[in-house]
C-alpha cells in the first residue's frame, strides 16, 4: 500500500525514486501473476482475441486526447492556475465523447468471429473503459508533473492490479463467458479512475481563476499533429498482434499477445522509472536559457544509452532464464511463445526510445517537429513490421530484434536537426 498522504519529498532528493519504483514493481509483479493466470485460465484463442480488443482500449487517451494529456504534462507544474488547467481539459474532453463513441463502435465492428450480443457488450466496454482510462491518464500526468509520486504510485497500483487480476479471474468464474472478459477490464477501468480523482481531488475541488490554454496551445495540442502522431503510435503498438493474427492464425497470435506483454511490462516499466524521475527536471531545463540546449540535448542521449543497454541486458537474461519458467510460471501450452520474448522485447525498446525523442523536442518546445521526426520512424517501422512478416515468422523475429537501431540512426538524427534548428513555426512563441 502506498502512502498517499505522504508529505511530498524535495524535488531534488533521490528519495522520489522509491514510490516510482515500488509503482513499476508492483506492476511488474502483476504482470508476472497475470502471464501465470492467463496461460492457465484462457485458452490460446481466446487470449488472442482478448489481446485484439486490448489494442482498441486506449483510443481515448492516445488518440483524441492525446494532445491535452501532453499539454497537462509539459505545463502543470508551473501553472499558476491548476484548476483552470483542469477545467478547460476537461471540457474539451467531454465535447470528444461523441467522437469517442464513434472510434469505439468502428473498433466493435472490427473484432471478428463475435456475436451481435458480444459485439454489443465489446463496444460499451471499449467506450466506457476508453474514457475512464483518459480520466486516469489524466490524473496520473497531474501527478507526476507536480511530483507527487505517493499519491501516483497508488493510483498505479491500484491500476496494475485491476487490470491483471480482474479480467482472467471473471473469465474463470463465469465458465469461460467471452465478455467477462470485456468486463473485468471495464471494472478495471472504472476502480483506477475512481482512485485517481481520489488522488487529484484538490484540483477538482478548486475553482479555476481564468483560461489557461492559450490560442497557439490550442492550436497545437489540440489540432490534429498529436492525433496523428497517436494513430502512429496506435498501430506501432497494435500492428504485430493483427499481423501475427493475419499471417499465422489467432493461436499464434495468442503466444504473441503473451509474449508481447510479459515483455512490454519489463521495457515500459524501465522507461516510466526514468521519465518519471527526470521529465520534470528536463522540462524546467527545457525552460531556461537557449544555451541549455546543448545540455538538454546530451542528457536524453545519455538516458537513451542507458535505456538501451539496460533494456538489452534485462531482455538477454529472461531470454535464458524462459525455459524454465515453462511450469513454474507459463503454462506448457505456451511453450511456443517463449520464442517470440526477446523479439517483442526489442520492439518495445524501439518503441520507448522514440518516446525520449518525443519528450527531448516537448521539452525544448519543437512540438510541430514531432510531426516528421515521429512520423518517419513509424512508418520505417511498420513497413519492416508488414514486410518481414510476409516473409515468414522468422523474418519477423529478425526485424523486431534489430529494430532498436532505427530509433538511434532515424529518430534521433531527425530530432537533433529540428531540436537545434533556429526558433520559427516548430516553437509555441506565445506559450505561458
């Protein structure tokens, strides 16, 4: 249990570090728990249709309100007005949910082999869940923006265990019901937003004092480039499950979905450490004197260099240590998913890496640039992920292992040439 009544440390002390990594352990020991409960309680093909549906579950927060939540996390922590912040947030994302419920009933349409009655319950829940994981976003970016890291790591735990626990054990108690599936993960949804208003309640409680977004925020964070930067983001994240599935069949796929998130946990888990503890440093850095941009610049070369090696070490030693978590930990009937471990492994490596990038040019205020630079490495990525996959599962295997490199050769040449680049339409000149 995390303490969130906790009387917040120094911003500069180390000790920010421990509620951000018992956070990220805790969701790293549920995810463990859920590969055990998963492989053991639901079959290869359900599990994969399971992991179809959990592709179309972020629609909301990284798709239409994407933008908002970067703004939220690039200026919360020196507004002056937080609740005004969160009024015009929250206003702009109640005019989306009409569009939300338009994403999630095409998501609905496009899950295959289910019944009118299952299709029906998948676009409720997608719908519902969407916009309550968005009101959990939003809370926990608050949050980390302002430091309060007691108060996020228990909106995190409770997230964490929700998600691997609920939908796996609804499944097993109802006799194996498709939808108690769909609505473990609703009820998922619904306990970590309920803990992260809980969290957030003294913004919620205040009255704001004027707009804060101002035009050329609006324009930018609210306009279409960080839409299309999520779409991107979206299909990255989603495109090897729906190509494993196309190419190989719904029980490879299944073994994939395993893999990909019993990996997913260990890479993503590494990166939130590291952006937790450093973004709000880095974007008060970001905030200086145009001299600090050569500083900013070398500090994310340096978290990406540790990233990535850390990341390939973590990934080597489970790779040797998988057979013999066959039994113990994974059911033998996903014996064959252990070979797609350090394959999806690397991706998720790719993947986070082109996140620092992203932050680097948020940070130095070249958000218009996150257009190209994001844009290229996606499309790089997908046509070797569309490509490989054609050719085989082996040549999948072997792209998504090099993979990593297109982020260190494409993204961050791309990023440094718009980062240093003189100040004209990629900077936000009348931000607060």
């Amino acid at each position: 249990m995390c303490p969130s009544r906790m009387s917040p440390v120094p911003a500069s002390s180390h000790l920010r570090l421990i509620p951000i990594i018992l956070a990220q352990a805790i969701g790293l020991a549920c995810g463990i728990a859920s590969v055990r409960l998963n492989s053991h309680l639901v079959p290869p093909a359900m599990l994969g249709l399971y992991g179809l549906f959990l592709t179309f579950t972020p629609l909301g927060m990284w798709l239409l309100y994407v933008g908002l939540l970067k703004y939220v996390a690039r200026h919360w922590a020196a507004s002056p007005d937080r609740a005004g912040l969160r009024h015009e947030v929250m206003a702009v994302g109640l005019r989306r949910l009409p569009w939300l419920a338009l994403l999630t009933g095409g998501a609905a349409a496009a899950m295959t082999g289910l019944s009118f009655v299952d299709r029906f319950i998948v676009w409720l829940v997608l719908f519902v869940s969407a916009a309550l994981l968005t009101l959990t976003a939003f809370t926990q970016v608050a949050l980390q923006a302002e430091r309060a890291h007691w108060r996020d790591c228990f909106v995190g735990a409770t997230a964490s265990l929700t998600r691997s626990f609920a939908p796996p054990l609804l499944y097993a108690a109802t006799g194996g019901i498709s939808a108690a599936l769909w609505v473990g993960f609703s009820a998922h949804a619904l306990l970590a937003a309920l803990v992260g208003a809980w969290a957030l309640r003294a913004s919620f409680s205040m009255q704001p004092v004027s707009p804060i977004i101002t035009p050329t925020a609006r324009q930018v964070y609210e306009g279409p480039l960080f839409m299309a930067l999520a779409v991107a983001n979206l299909m990255l994240l989603g495109i090897n499950r729906w190509l494993v599935a196309f190419f190989f069949g719904e029980k490879e796929a299944g073994y994939f979905t395993l893999a990909g998130g019993a990996v997913m946990i260990m890479t993503s888990m590494l990166a939130g450490v590291l952006m937790q503890y450093l973004q709000p440093g880095l974007f008060a850095l970001g905030d200086g004197s145009s001299g600090s941009r050569p500083v900013l610049a070398r500090r994310f070369d340096q978290i990406a260099l540790f990233y990535t090696a850390a990341g390939l070490a973590g990934l080597i030693a489970l790779n040797f240590l998988a057979p013999w978590l066959v039994g113990p930990l994974i059911s033998p009937v996903y014996r064959d998913s252990i070979g797609w471990f350090f394959p999806a492994g690397c991706f998720g490596l790719a993947l986070s890496l082109g996140g620092f990038y992203h932050t680097m040019l948020l940070a130095g205020r070249r958000e218009r640039a996150c257009g190209p630079v994001d844009l290229t490495t996606a499309a790089i990525l997908a046509a070797g992920c569309l490509f490989s996959a054609s050719g085989g599962l082996v040549w999948l295997a072997r792209w998504l292992t090099i993979s990593p490199l297109i982020p260190w050769l494409v993204t961050r040449s791309l990023s440094r040439y718009y980062f240093f680049k003189p100040a004209t339409d990629h900077v936000l000149t009348n931000d607060p």
